[in-house]
C-alpha cells in the first residue's frame, strides 16, 4: 500500500518517468516485501517558476523560463 | 478544518469533479459534525504518463497517451 | 488508482475513520466508475498545535491542548 | 531541510511567487535558525475547477473560468 | 531538488528506512543526474487505523492494531 | 484558500510554529491579497529516522536520536 509522491523541478522525459517508477517500486518491494501491485508512484513535473530553493524561485537563480530543462541532460 | 487532496490518474470532467467535492465534503459534515464552510478539497488530474502502480508508469501500462481518458466513462 | 489524503485538525474516532474512509471510496466508484479495490484513503489527525486558520494556531485560538478534541462530538 | 508546500486557487504572477518563496524561506529562517539553503517550497497553482471549498467547486461558486484569476489583483 | 514522500501503512524499521531513502536518491541520482545532496526523501508510517483500502480502514481488514506491524518481516 | 503544508526535521516549539503560521499568513495576505481567515498551514515534525537527505536518514548523519532536537536552538 505504499504511496509514493516524486516533486522533480522542471521536466522530465517519459522513459526517465518509467525509470524512476521501476525503481522505487523494485526498493519497497525488497525493503519492506511489498507486492508490487500494491505500489503507487506520482510524478510532479513543477515548473522552475514555482519551485524555490534558498529564498529564490529556481527560474530565476538559474536563468530558466518556467517548465524548464532542468533534467534536459540525464546521465548516461 | 478539513483538508482534502485527492489524486486521479487521468481527467475527470468539471461535472464529475462537483460531485465529488459534495459527497466528500457532505462526508466530513456528517461524520464529523464540522461545518461545510471550513472544508476544503483539491482535485489533481494526474497525467497517466507520470502515475506509475505496479512497477510501470499507467501510460505504459494501458497504452493511454498521457493526460488520458481514464475516466471517460463515469458509471451510470 | 485514486489516493485521498484527508487532514483533519485534532483526533477521530475509529469507527469516523472508518465512515469517512467509506464515504470517499463510494463517492469516487459512484462518480468515476472506479474499482473499490484501487481507492487508498489516508487520514492524518493533526495536533491542533501544528494546524494553523486565520494566522493562528488552533491550539491558541481555542484553547485545545494539543491533539485535542475538535471532533469529540461527532454530529448525531 | 523544511520543505514547504503551497496551494493556491487560481493563477499568480512569477513576482507574486518569488516574493512568498522569499517570504517563507525568511520565517524559516528566523524562527527555526536554519540555513536558507536548505529550505524548499513548492507552489502549486490549482485551477478553480479542481478547488473545492464550502462543497463546491470555486469555478462553480464565483463564476470563474477555469486557471481563474483569483489573484489577479495582487494587493498594494 | 527532487523532493519525494512515502507514506506507508504501518510501521517500517530503521534499518528499512535507511535502505529505502539510499535506494529512492540513487535512482533519482542516475536518472536524472542530480546531486544526491539535493535529493529529500521523507517517510510516513501511517497506522493502519488511518489508511484505507477498498472502502475500509487497513485496521479492520486484516485485525491489525493501530501502528501495526504490516512490515514486521522485511523481505530477505 | 490557500493551504500550506510545512515539513520539519525535527521538533519545534510552540512559540515557533505560532510565528511560523503568522509569518506565512501575512506573506499570503500581502502577496495575494487573501483574508487571512482563508488561510491554512499545517506543520508536520517529522522525525530525523524519517527525514532522509543526500541518500541518509538525518538521523545517521548527525548522530540525532529520532525525533531530535535540529530546532533546539532557535535563532535569536
């Protein structure tokens, strides 16, 4: 019956998304020996406008414009 | 004082969304004798591209496209 | 899939948990046409020392001591 | 590491938002004497047809369209 | 700047938690390509007289007791 | 309508969480333009066991014993 809420700042791409899913899920079913079925993952894209960080939204710390690229590059 | 968040995955419409406010709100009344004035409840329509269960992200899972049809056909 | 965090401003009773969990599930099977079995209901009881309205704690406002009695008299 | 979460019905201006980041980032601040770095706030801008208050929609009750402007006049 | 809440029903131990937060920051560390310093990760144990499932409260589904031990035997 | 949810690690006071409500009331009725009878915080002190950041439980990081004292010193 986990649930499991994610606020990311700026955007991320559907096959980071399924990543992140398939991860968290695999922890708390071998942490905790939950079904997998019973686990629920939310993803909050928050655009750089309305997230802050150390007194200043991200948007304008960091020169972004809103819905931002903040994932843009993910590691490989 | 009630605060209520309630997440779907995929849209509902603006009619079905009325309703449940009541119902919840009216649940709240009822159960617990507070006043319909002092609660509050957010709706947020969860994009089936970024609400995993079982491991998978819902999109993936049912082949919706996104910010999907999940409730397209409320029962009757 | 729907998840409902519901917080309340002092203590309830089990058997209101219990209603208002109930309730919630009903409404979004009713209106959504939803299982029963993927609705997840939380209930957090917050101390009415930790639940601000008005720019006040509650504690101080009413008088409670702490996670206090707000819902003592459910509605009958 | 207080991380702070914040919904609003309707729209705000990015000036509207970076002023209460700086705002709550300041009495976290001062009254917890952390470092302003640590602190995060998030601020979510629900549209008035996923607010409910009273046991209706806010779109319903105050004739608003939607991502409403319930803010639009910031006051001076 | 990820922030992520879980909330479980019943009650996981220290040494669960611990591995759940190590697991939950490295996949947001890889996928991503965040700073593991920027990732937080906060857990909340829900007693099962307060999580509902399928219209009734955990508590009264399987006879547990209040903060209950649904994660007593972690998976090895 | 705006409703503030507040994460601690840690505990506070009393007298700090009363300013931390007025600090953030008044940031919302200024910003915003909000009555402040429409504006509600709730602050949950979560307990360093609970509060992971940078992949660890606070509570192994800096030798606290669960629901700590990180607010103990407030700023004067």
């Amino acid at each position: 019956m986990p649930f499991v809420s994610i606020r990311l700042a700026g955007a991320a791409t559907r096959e980071q998304k399924a990543g992140i899913v398939a991860d968290v899920t695999a922890s708390l079913v071998t942490r905790l020996g939950k079904s997998p079925a019973v686990v629920q993952v939310v993803i909050e894209e928050v655009s750089t406008e309305n997230y802050g960080a150390g007194g200043h939204l991200l948007a304008d710390r960091d020169g972004a414009t809103g819905r931002g690229d903040a994932h843009a590059e993910p590691r490989r």
